[in-house]
C-alpha cells in the first residue's frame, strides 16, 4: 500500500466565466494558449491571485471591502436564514486547476484518487474522463481510478466554483457544506473561498483496502474490555498466506495486548454498501487488557496514550496497515438537582470531578489553505501557557486536522466537538441535503471518535437557541430534526460511550437559560438592551446565573505592530475607516465609550493609549467574568471564553492575543483565573461588596498560609486578615469579605498572597474602582535585579521606588512571562521566573501612569 503526493506538481490555474473550462476542453488537456498562474497544492484562489499580482492582498486596508467581502452579519436575517449581499466578481467564475503526472501502474493493484479537502462544489476529470464530484468541503472525496491511468503520462483537471451563484433572488448559506464563517462573521470578513485545502494524492491497494479499524471498550477501573472491529474492502481473490495482527502498545514501546489470526474472507459474498455492490468484509474480535493507565486531562494526572495497530500481512510483506491513537477513560456530564428549578452541568473524568478551562477554537486564518501545523500548535501551545483544558471547535468552522487532535491527546486537553452547523435554519425537508449531512456526520465521527481528548460532541452552534425566537412550531423544523435525530442517532451508533448534545447553549424549556444545561452569556454584556453603559459594563458579567458558559467575551484592542501590518499607523488610526473594518462589528464605538466611562474624558484619546486603556478593560472583564464563574462552589461547572485567536489582521476582538500572538492583558487575567489553584476575589450581585474563594481544582493537596485585605497605593494595609489553607481535589473555600468598602474613600487594591506547593509565592489583586478614580500617579523607575537560576528559568526581582498599577515586563508582547502586567508597590519587590532566552527581553515600564488619562 502506498501513496504518491500530487501537492508539488506542477499545477497551473485558470480563471473562466462558467462554462468556459469545457469549451476550451480544460477537463482533457492543459491548454496553454490560455493565461493561467503557476499553482501547488494546497491552494486558494486569492492567494494565487494575490501572489501574481492580480489583485491585492484582500487583507491590507479596505481590498476585502473592493471585493464586495463585507462583513454579513448585520444583514443576516434570523428569520429566513438569508444572506443577499453583493457578489464579487471572483464568486461569478469558475476555476480550473491542472496538472500533469508521471504515474507506474501496477497491474496488481487498485488505485484511488484521494482528495482530502476541497472548498466548495468540484468535478474531478483524470485523461479526460469525469471521476466525480464533491460538494462537501468536510469530507474527503474518493474515487476508483484504477482502468483510467495511464503507464506514464496522465492529466488531471479539476473545476471549482464558489457556490454562490445564486439560483433565486435568496440562497440560504447554510445549505453549502462549507466553511461558514467566510460568508461574514462578526470577527471575519465576508471573504468567500475556493481552493483545494489539503492533499490530493494517489493510493495503491493490494488485495485489500481499509475501510474501518475501530475500538470500543467498556472500561472498569483499569480493566478494558476491548472490541476491535475492522471493514475491508476485498479486491480479488486472496491466498492462504495473510494473517492479521492487532497490538496495543504503550508508551514504552512494550506491546501489552495482541492478537494474531490467519485471514479468511470469501471474495464472492458481498453486502450492499450504499449504492452500489462491492466486496465487503467485517471482522470484529474481543479482548481484555488489564492494569492499564488511565487517560486523564491535565492538572488530574498523565494523559496516557496507547497505539493500536492493525496490519495485514503476507509472509514478511504488509499488505494493509492503520494506526491509531487511543487512550482509556470514563468521562459523562453530571447534572444534579440544585432545588426544584435548578440543575447543574459538571465534567467528571475517571470519577474526578473536572472544572472545564476552556475556549473556543475558530480557524485561524479566513483562507483554509493557509492554514498549517505549525498555526495550529502555536495557538494550542498559547491554549495551554494560560491553564486550558478544554477548546470547543465551534460549529462555523471546520473539523480541524488531525495534528491538533493527537496534540490535545498528549497535552490533556479535552475537545468538545460541534458538527458544522451554525446559526443557520433548514426549514423544509430535503431529503438529498439530509442525506449529505449523513455521509458528513459519520465521516466525522470515524475519524475522531479514537482520539481520547474527544469529549462532546454537539449538533450545532446556536441552533437550537435562535429558532424558539421566531414563532414557529418547534417540531416541524427540518434543522432541528437534523440534529436531535439524525446526527443523535448517528453517534449513539457509530461512537455510543461519548457525551451527545443537540446544541450549544442547550437546555431548560427557552433554550439559553440560566437554569441549567450550557449557556452562550452574550445578553448579560455585549447585547445588554437597557442602555449604552450598561452594554459596556463589563461587571454585569457576575450577575450570571448560568450553570456552564460554553461562549462569553471582551474585547480590546491589538498591539500597534499588528495594526500596521494592514493600514499606516497615526495617533487617530482607531478613527479611521480602515481600523473600522478591520474592528469587530460589535465594538463599533463601544470601545471608545468604554473609555469614557471607566477614564477620565478627554478631548482627544491618540492610538496608543486606545490600545493600552482597551486591553486593560478587557483584561479585567476576563477577570470578573471567570472569577464569578468559577468562585461560587460548583454552582457553575466551567467557563469556555469566545475566543482563543483571531482569524484575519484585526484592530480589536475577543481574544487575549491579537493576530500577530501578541500577548494582550486578557491573556495575563485569564491566565490568572484558570490557574489549577488559585484565589479569587469576586464581585456579589449588589455590585458593591466583595468575597472570595480559594480553589483547588488539581489532584493535589493544598495547605498554606494565606494573607489577604485591602491596601492603599501606599502598600499600607488598611484592612488584613490571615488563615491556614487546608484544601483537597475539587474542593474549595467561599467566605465574604468582612471589610465595608463604602468606608474606604481612597483608591486601594484588594490583595492576597500565598506559597504553593514549591514554595513559590502568588499574589492576586482587584482594584477598587476604576481608573477615573485613581489619583495622581508618577512615573517610576522600574529595575530588575537577577537572583540566579533555576533549571531552565531565572529568578528575577522586579521592584520600584514609588507604586505603579500596571508594570508591563517587555514590549516584546509574544514573550510569555510567569507574571506581567501587574500592580508593583514602592519597595516591595516582586519574584518571577524568566526563561533564558527571555532575558535581554526584559524591559520594565509603568504601562499606565500619570492619572492613567487616555
């Protein structure tokens, strides 16, 4: 079995009015009397254009807004699903993509093209000969080819359009299996691709081909009662010389369990696959391992992974073989009554009751063919440096590779899958649609349902929300069957043991409430109706009730480096149009009035201090949000922040780094809150006193000594107290705080501080108040002193004369520090570790001063 790559051939693209491609018989030959541009796989249409200088990068300024790429959302209508922007021209075209190819046919082998990722609608052409069509951009498309090669030469051509052609006045985007968030999001441009995203290649088969290799397993303690299933495709008739092997091995390298058989099928006995008649052979075995390792999220214990390895074998030769990754674990939502109305939503793991630390996983790029490895570790490893344990690969957009997978495998990171499905209403039954979906949602499911990271999996963003909204009858809604019936009865089939949900938010009566099931906290903050300072309130966040926030976010504004790379910066860049369209269509002037009411007003705010004044308060909203949710003794069961990275260059959005990764203030207060052990400080509902919590949520025990009150600028300590912490796994300690604030008429930091485990000493503060009401503060002379090495870090003492509320470490933002951006008092040196690499990196400042006047 092998494959050959055509990625790297020489491929060219043409660009045609529809149907010219054939009347210029690009599906036979390359036609180079035709302009075309030189092409690799992957590849989408823009990046080919923009790399001949066709058109200009649709990321710089306003170009996407000249392509007729407009952020879609406000005309997004909830009620029918529609989307009736303006077309571009590149939507109106078809595109050809061709290539030549050296090929050593084999007379004893079956070969297949693969295309594994293709956006949108593509017919497939191999010597002139159709081979199908794909209009999924989810699933790989494979097609027999094996009596169309040629021995030597042989010619591909493969058309591709947009989709969008519209076949009425209205066309629902919905409907087009692909990528949702190109037809404009609130943090995307409307940016509509087409292109081949993954490989294209070609595989042989001897004898057999590998449709299945699945394990299932019933796990009791760390006994596994295993089931391994394999689905064949028999090719011709086979000898008596195959066995079949399967090995569990672990990460030893030590094989712990096998098995070994000879292969016998009847080549003549098929079943009906589908359509058509093919020779099919299923074969399923039973096993018990014993003394296994148990697969456990991070802070909880080691995410032990397995390989399972399937081959068959001739003599010494391997005729079929598979891989996968496996590991072995009891995970289920524990929902509790809290009282007659109320339920709880609790991750609970191996037994272990696990508070989710979670955000959302949007791809990261608005072009799927940009997207790579490298991207996707890099996000995941900024995922893991702020305490994650769970990402939502949200339902707009894509069944991400492999590779982040079997990295969350690895690292104990729990996945909670959405089937793509977002905000959108397929009203009326249409049988060839269902059935796509079908074929997309079982793909789906085999190919993941082996990872151990894979947690959840869920029908669909925000369906289920949005559709009791507008009147109609419930139950006669085509959409909502999809997702409660047929994606449901799907994985109750194909993956039984996993979590299901029909949707996110779900539960309760009015999907979206607060007294149970997952919740999206968008109207406490950001959709707030009852006035403009109240939307911008970032406070409200902890008057929640919710039991579980699956979405919930701030925004702030990116660090200039990344706004310079699409427009030209000056001290009213945050005014111009291009920083407009590249800002989030909810931050508007939000931003700007956020300013005005936590700083005092001035008559003119320049860009720098929009940056700093912006990502301060959205730190801080980070910081109130999650620290009420996860402060209040399980009442609430985890908190999935919107989202983890941005898509295109942006001014301003949801995430604690900007496009370029650098790090933002949120990106410091979320690291904070989601340490495994922390102290919270939270606001109550009154919105004017305070409690706190020390949580434990690691396997660890937790005993020390805790100092906490409230302090002056001065360092004074107005108000202190101090007790001995004793805390176990889960467990947690909530108590007010005694201190009545309205006597305090000063500004003050509430503090605390504690050693660790290692003997290492945490702190942890909330002003009281906000900027406006800070008095006068100097610039400081920040210094740093190194105290010597510890294994890979340094110890560095960061202290100051006179007190500075925000120290910022380094204007290097994609250094990752232990600590930043934090209150330093006069005198009182703060200890943290530095990576060596990190060192010339270091360059202190008092990141806000002077009255902190924007």
């Amino acid at each position: 079995m092998s494959r050959l790559k055509l990625n790297n051939c020489s491929w060219r693209m043409f660009v045609m009015e529809i149907g010219e491609g054939d009347r210029y018989s690009l599906h036979k030959q390359m036609n180079l009397e035709l302009h075309s541009y030189p092409s690799s796989i992957p590849f989408d249409i823009h990046d080919v254009l923009v790399q001949a200088g066709e058109i200009p990068n649709p990321f710089y300024g306003l170009n996407a807004e000249r392509f007729g790429c407009k952020d879609a959302w406000s005309s997004f209508d909830y009620h029918q699903g529609d989307f009736s922007p303006d077309f571009s021209e590149l939507e109106k075209k078809e595109f050809w993509i061709c290539t030549e190819f050296d090929f050593d046919k084999r007379s004893d082998f079956e070969v297949d093209i693969i295309s594994l990722g293709a956006i949108w609608e593509c017919e497939y052409w191999l010597n002139g000969h159709s081979i199908g069509i794909s209009k999924n951009a989810f699933i790989e498309h494979c097609f027999r080819v094996t009596k169309l090669l040629n021995n030597g030469k042989n010619y591909i051509g493969i058309r591709l359009v947009s989709g969008t052609q519209p076949k009425s006045e209205s066309w629902r985007y919905h409907e087009i299996r692909t990528i949702k968030y190109s037809f404009g999001w609130d943090w995307a441009p409307r940016l509509i691709n087409c292109g081949l995203y993954n490989d294209i290649l070609l595989q042989e088969y001897q004898l057999v081909k590998l449709h299945q290799h699945h394990i299932k397993y019933d796990l009791n303690e760390q006994t596994a009662n295993l089931k391994i299933s394999v689905d064949l495709e028999l090719l011709s008739e086979i000898g008596d010389d195959l066995f079949l092997t399967w090995n569990l091995i672990d990460q030893s390298g030590q094989c712990i369990k096998s098995l070994e058989q000879k292969f016998e099928a009847d080549y003549k006995k098929t079943y009906l696959l589908t359509d058509s008649n093919v020779n099919r052979h299923k074969k399923s075995f039973d096993l018990t391992a014993t003394k296994l390792h148990l697969w456990f999220p991070k802070d909880y214990g080691e995410p032990y992974c397995y390989q399972a390895v399937f081959q068959i074998h001739r003599q010494d030769q391997v005729i079929c073989t598979d891989t996968k990754t496996v590991g072995f674990r009891n995970i289920y939502i524990d929902e509790p009554r809290l009282n007659e109305h109320e339920s709880a939503f609790r991750f609970v793991v191996n037994g272990h009751k696990i508070w989710i630390r979670g955000a959302n996983w949007v791809p990261p790029h608005s072009l799927w063919s940009q997207l790579t490895k490298k991207s996707d570790i890099e996000r995941l490893s900024i995922a893991e440096e702020m305490g994650i344990n769970l990402l939502r690969i949200w339902g707009g957009g894509y069944y991400a590779p492999d590779h982040l997978y079997e990295a969350c495998n690895k690292r104990g990171i729990l996945v909670w899958q959405d089937f793509m499905h977002a905000c959108g209403f397929n009203k009326n039954f249409n049988a060839e649609w269902q059935k796509e979906i079908e074929v997309e949602s079982k793909a789906a499911v085999r190919r993941l349902r082996h990872h151990p990271s894979l947690a959840v999996w869920c029908g669909s963003n925000e369906t289920h929300e949005h559709w009791p909204l507008q009147g109609e009858d419930y139950e006669q809604n085509f959409g909502l069957h999809i997702m409660d019936r047929v994606i449901a009865e799907i994985c109750q089939k194909e993956d039984p043991s996993r979590i299901f949900r029909p949707s996110s938010p779900y539960g309760g009566k009015l999907t979206n409430c607060e007294d149970c099931g997952d919740r999206h906290e968008w109207k406490m903050f950001v959709f707030q109706d009852e006035s403009l300072e109240e939307r911008i309130n970032y406070k409200r966040f902890v008057l929640s009730k919710g039991k579980f926030i699956s979405e919930f976010g701030v925004l702030g504004a990116s660090f200039s480096d990344s706004i310079e790379k699409f427009m030209e910066l000056s001290n009213d860049a945050f005014l111009q149009q291009e920083f407009k369209f590249h800002g989030n269509e909810f931050a508007k002037d939000t931003l700007i009035k956020q300013l005005e009411l936590y700083w005092p007003k001035q008559k003119s705010i320049n860009l720098q201090n929009y940056i700093k004044g912006t990502q301060y308060l959205q730190g801080e909203g980070y910081k109130y949000a999650i620290q009420h949710f996860r402060a209040n003794d399980w009442y609430c069961g985890g908190s999935i922040f919107w989202m983890l990275h941005e898509a295109w260059d942006t001014s301003n959005g949801w995430s604690p780094t900007d496009y370029s990764l650098n790090r933002k203030i949120a990106f410091y207060r979320i690291k904070d809150a989601y340490k495994p052990t922390t102290f919270l400080w939270t606001l109550n509902y009154d919105m004017k006193s305070y409690s706190w919590a020390f949580v434990n949520d690691a396997k660890n025990l937790v005993k020390t000594e805790l100092i906490y009150g409230l302090r002056d600028f001065e360092g004074n300590w107005v108000y202190q107290q101090k007790e001995s912490i004793n805390l176990c796994e889960t467990e947690r300690i909530y108590q007010s705080f005694d201190y009545d604030l309205t006597k305090f008429d000063t500004n003050g930091i509430l503090y605390a501080t504690w050693k660790d485990h290692n003997g290492e000493t945490n702190f942890t503060w909330q002003f009281i108040g906000c900027p406006k009401s800070w008095g006068h503060i100097e610039d400081s002379v920040i210094s740093v002193d190194i105290l010597g090495s510890d294994k890979s870090f340094y110890k560095v003492e960061i202290h100051s004369q006179s007190f500075c509320p925000i120290v910022s470490l380094s204007d290097c933002h994609q250094t990752t520090f232990a600590q930043n951006y934090f209150p330093l008092f006069a005198n009182e040196p703060v200890v943290i570790k530095v990576k060596e690499e990190d060192l010339a990196k270091l360059a202190p400042i008092c990141y806000l001063n002077d009255n902190c006047k924007v």
